[in-house]
C-alpha cells in the first residue's frame, strides 16, 4: 500500500488545482471569453489546494493580475505556524 501525503504531494497538488476547471467555465459563462478573476481567495492548511489553485491560476491566466490569497479559518493556525518557525529557524 502506498501512503501519499494529505497536500504535500505533487498528484494531490495536481489534483487540488482541478478545481480551476470549474473557476475558469464560470468566468467565462459570467463575463465572456477571455475573463478572469481579480481575486481567487483560498482555504489554506497544509497547501495542498491553495498551491493547486495558484499553479492552475497562472496556467489559465498567465500574468493578468489574477492575485491568489490563502484565507486561514480563525482559531487554525496551522499555515501561520509553519510561517513563523520556518522564519525563526
């Protein structure tokens, strides 16, 4: 049996970053061929979807100014502790 991490995985990035399909159809439904976001916010934990989504996000608009941010719930700092320890160390 293979173990394969919860996010830090590059098929489970691929596969999180797949949510873009459905971003992207709707963008186009929404505002016409060629539209984009300005903003795509993101959960973010342990990276596994909002590093999908960001790498999705450059694929489908390139350097349009789609900006990608990663919204940590409140009470679950697990994004921002890895920040700080990965700084302090």
């Amino acid at each position: 049996m293979a173990f394969f991490p919860p996010y830090d995985h590059v098929d489970i990035i691929e596969g999180q970053g797949t949510c873009m399909v459905e971003v992207e159809e709707q963008a186009q439904d929404l505002w016409g061929v060629g539209a984009h976001p300005d903003i795509v916010l993101c959960p973010v934990g342990g990276g596994g979807l909002m590093s999908g989504v960001a790498i999705a996000s450059k694929g489908f608009w390139g350097k349009k100014g789609v900006s990608v941010i990663g919204a940590e719930p409140t009470g679950v700092h697990s994004s921002l502790y890895w920040i700080m320890e990965t700084l302090m160390h």
